[in-house]
C-alpha cells in the first residue's frame, strides 16, 4: 500500500493511499478517514461509495464528514468508482460508461470484464485491505452513498445482509433497469439478457427475494435527474409487504450536488453509528 | 451582477457570482453563503480571504462552513484573490505573484497598479455591491483568512477598527516585510521603498500605532510555511505592551491545508459571532 497523502483533521488523520489490485488488474486509490479513537482501538467501518465521474476526492473535499466521524469514532472508507490507466477501456465522450462509471458490478462483457470488476474489488479485496492496514472492525460495517453510489451501497448491502450492520444513501440510481443513464452501461458490462442486471439493481434484489433490515434515503426535490434516473418511490414500492423498513425524506429546493450531500451527511454518520453501536 | 450558481445548503444557499469591477478593471467573482435567517432580516456578514493560488471556490468547497454559519445566522463572502483574465498582467511561472496573489493590497507600480486594487476592493467596492445585494446588516461586519487571506483580514482590521467587530485568522502571514514569499511581490507592486509596504504588514501597522481590540490566531505546528513564512511568534512580539488582545493556538501535527482549516472552522465562525452579537 503506497501513502500519497496524510493530514491531520478533526484530530484524526485523512490519508489517499494506492494499491495495485489483482482484482482490476490496475493501480487503485482510495481515501480513508482515521478517526482519533482508532489509535488506540478497532472502531467501525462505513464506506462511502460515490457517483458517476467521481473519485475517491470528491467526498473526500466536498463531503464534510470528517467531523462528525471524529466524534463517533467512526472509520470512512472512500474507493474510487472504476479501474484507471492507460490501458483501461474507456468511451472518452461518454460520462455514463467506462472510468468514473464503474456501476459496482463485476462485467462480463469484453472488453470491459478484464478490469471492471468493481462488485468484487469493493466486496472482497479491499475489504482485507483494510483490515490488514487499519484497526477496522471488521464485524461492524456500514455502506453508504450517493448516486450510483447509493446504487452500489443499497445492492451490496442487499446481497450481504449479514457483512453490513446498516445501508443509507443519498439520491441512490434504486433501478438501473430502468433508470436513463444506467442501461447503456449495463448492456455494455453485462450484456443484453436483463435478466442477469437485476443482481445489481435494489428494486429488482427486493422483488427476487433479498433483504436487508432498514433504509435512510435522503433525496431533493429539486433533483434534476429525480424523475429519470432516481425515482426513489420505485424502490419504496418495491419494499411495500415486505419486512424492509424504508425511511425517506424528500428535501424542498436540494439538487443533486455535494451542497446537498453535506446538509444531511451528519444525520447519516448518526444513523449508522446508531445501528454499528459506535457512539 | 451575475448568478453564476446558486445551490440550497443547510437551510440557506450558497451563491457563486460576478460583477464588472471599477476598481480592479475587470469582471470579478464572488462566493456568498447566505443563511436561512437572512431570507427574512438583516443579518452579520462575515469576510473570509483566501490564501496565495486560491479563487473563491477552495473555501467554498473545503472550508465546511455552511453548517455552522447557518446555525449562528453568519453571511459569509468569500472574493477571489486576485483580479482575472487575459488582459491582466501575471507572472506565469511565480504562483506568489500576480493573478492568485493579490495581497489585499493597491498596487503603485507598472504593470500591477491598473488591475491590483484589491484592498480598495475588498473594502469599498465589494461590500457596497454586499450591502445592495443580500440582506447584511453592514452594522455588524467581520473578518477572517487564510495565510495571504489572514494578512489581508488582520491589516484590514487594524486599518479599518471602526468597520469590523471582530478578526481572526488561519496560519496568517503577519509580517510580508520579512517573510519569504511575500517580499518580491511587495516589491513588484509597492515599489523598492519598504516605507511604503508597512500598511500592508500586520506588524509593522501596530508598531506604527495602528489598534484593533482582539485577535484569535489558530496555527498548524507540522506547517511546512510556519518559520520562514508565517512566524506568528512576530506579531504576539509586536502586539506586547499594547492594549491589543490575542489568542494564538499552536496545534501539533497540523498542516497548511484546509483540513487544518475546516477543523477549527466552526471555532472561528463561533468567535464572530460572539462579537457580532449573532447567536
């Protein structure tokens, strides 16, 4: 593991670090907040999977969880949203596809399958990862995002119920089957036979039988992409007769931004330090 | 005045404008957060200045003081360092020099002087356009930066007693006449004449009787700047023996980047508004 950056913050350290990943074959970053607590003893882990044409920086500077973290003594874990370099395909005009489009899933399809295995390097490898590098408790995890990286969090908590003690997110992708910028990228990750995207889709998990305890959904109204790409009453619908519990909040005048993302960042480190008993 | 964006955060919004600037000759841009109180009454408004090859937007996007201005009912502006644009002169290899590099000074010398006003900005032309603008009580005025910014903030203060209720600053460069990476600009834009540079140098303006009442000081003691460019050591010397009040924090293990900054945010938002009387 190479250390590009470290920072003391909120008496607690912001670290950038690189690893090169057998799973996607390249160089892999990522940021982690060390809380103060940590030093001493294992605290828990949240990671935060972002949105399309993120990294792992963009919560990192824009997210303003560091505080809060500190005080609940909580580990963040932020990957990058797809595999880097030279040598990864990639549609340069198209945002939706490729590098910063990892969708969390494992490809199929070639040529995309050699490296975009984002399922596995956020399930499996980094998680020894950090593990080995950090004093992570590992049996106390939470998964949380925004966008396609409510998508992965919502997703990977469903299909590891019994890894991840809690799930929120902000302006989660909860239907990329249907959504308008998930389908192109799923047809060219996984093919054109539907029925292998609904493992990597919320609503269609829930309708095919998985489960996971509870939700926090936080969403603005004001949202350009609410109506197309989000719609989060799609997954409310999909919860309904279910044991699932679904909290979400539709927020007047918030849009798809960090700026929103920020506002209710603190409510969702306080749900998940409620549910991994890290208060 | 132009909306170059507007985004809702914690309640109130944060503002991205510009507007045609007599001073400097040039369209200059602005960041305003204002919180929700002020949608109905006047309220406070706090300056932040920003450091050397910052605009408007590092604070914005890395200061995390939307949450804390909200709740203390705080306007925050937060003005580029510089004059921009094509026609404006610029030293491109001296990232201490020229455009990010305004010095909250009025430059005397050719090229600078036609574009470089920025003090006659910073304290006339902006906050007019603030007080026709927003709902600011200009009654009730603050200020605060970072390393040039906090320069800017403490010689503003000590220029203007009757203007601004409280200062305070991060890492501030208190004395350009000593240190390294002020002196050729000053140079550049004041002239050979050190005589003439000590109303721009926090120091020297006490030393030559100039007074503001208190002054809070935060400083990261692993600051790669800290001797040969801060040295806040020099202006607690220079303010012993005067009715002039400071607090200076030294803080182990903190840089000069904004994880140091956003970390005692909140400290200095809360010291304004005590002096500001807006709690």
């Amino acid at each position: 593991m190479n250390i590009l950056s470290q920072n003391t913050a909120f008496g607690g350290m912001q670290g950038v670090f690189s690893h090169a990943s057998d799973v996607t074959g390249t160089e892999m970053t990522f940021a982690v907040f060390v809380p103060p607590q940590a030093i001493a003893e294992k605290r828990p882990v949240l990671w935060y999977l972002s949105g399309l044409t993120c990294t792992h920086a963009n919560v990192m500077e824009k997210g303003e969880y560091r505080r809060m973290a500190a005080e609940l003594g909580l580990i963040v874990v932020c990957p990058d949203t797809s595999p880097r370099g030279n040598d990864v395909p990639d549609e340069l005009t198209n945002w939706k596809m490729g590098k910063g489009a990892g969708m969390y899933l494992n490809a199929t399809e070639a040529p995309w399958a050699e490296n975009f295995q984002m399922y596995s390097y956020i399930t499996e490898e980094l998680p020894a990862l950090i593990a080995e590098q950090f004093r992570a408790d590992m049996n106390r995890q939470g998964i949380f995002g925004h966008s396609m990286g409510g998508h992965g969090a919502m997703t990977i908590a469903l299909k590891n119920p019994d890894r991840f003690q809690s799930c929120s997110a902000f302006a989660p992708i909860v239907n990329p089957l249907t959504a308008d910028w998930t389908q192109d990228a799923f047809e060219k990750y996984l093919g054109a036979d539907r029925a292998k995207w609904r493992e990597y889709d919320a609503c269609a998990l829930v309708e095919d039988g998985a489960r996971f305890p509870e939700f926090l959904i936080d969403q603005g109204k004001a949202d350009s992409f609410l109506e197309t790409g989000l719609a989060p009453w799609k997954f409310e619908e999909a919860v309904k007769g279910t044991d699932i519990s679904l909290t979400l909040r539709m927020h007047e005048r918030y849009d798809h931004s960090y700026y929103f993302i920020s506002t209710f960042m603190d409510d969702h480190l306080k749900w998940h330090a409620a549910r991994l008993e890290s208060l």
